[in-house]
C-alpha cells in the first residue's frame, strides 16, 4: 500500500495518508460517522479519492490477522 505511510517522526508512527499529518484513523473515523467524500475531499484539499479507499483497504487488511487464543 503506496498510499498509507508509517514514519515513527510523523504523527507518532500512526499509520498516515502519504506522509502527510493526515491520519488514516481521522479518515476512517469520517466515513463511519457519514461524511460524504466530496466534504472530506473540500475539507482535506491534499486527499485523493484513492486515499480514502486505501484507507478503507489498510483497516480491512489490518483486521483480517487470526487471533490466537492460548489454552
């Protein structure tokens, strides 16, 4: 994933949109409360479209681990 940067100097290693201080989590946390993506594309004119999906894709990538339970 091109798009979602991991630099421990930006934003305290938090995952972000391009090396920008745009975090994935502020993006994600936008969709889930139903802002429309034109308005986080006029609030966050540095955003691409594709950002937001690659962020979409980044949290589904991440969740999709196995959890290992110990007996």
């Amino acid at each position: 994933m091109e798009r979602i940067t991991i630099d421990p100097g930006i934003c305290g290693g938090r995952p972000t949109i391009r090396g920008m201080r745009i975090r994935v989590q502020d993006v994600l946390e936008l969709l889930a409360a139903g802002v429309p993506e034109s308005e986080i594309l006029a609030d966050y004119p540095d955003l691409e479209s594709e950002d937001l999906r690659a962020s979409i894709a980044y949290a589904a990538r991440e969740i999709a681990h196995p959890v290992l339970l110990a007996s």
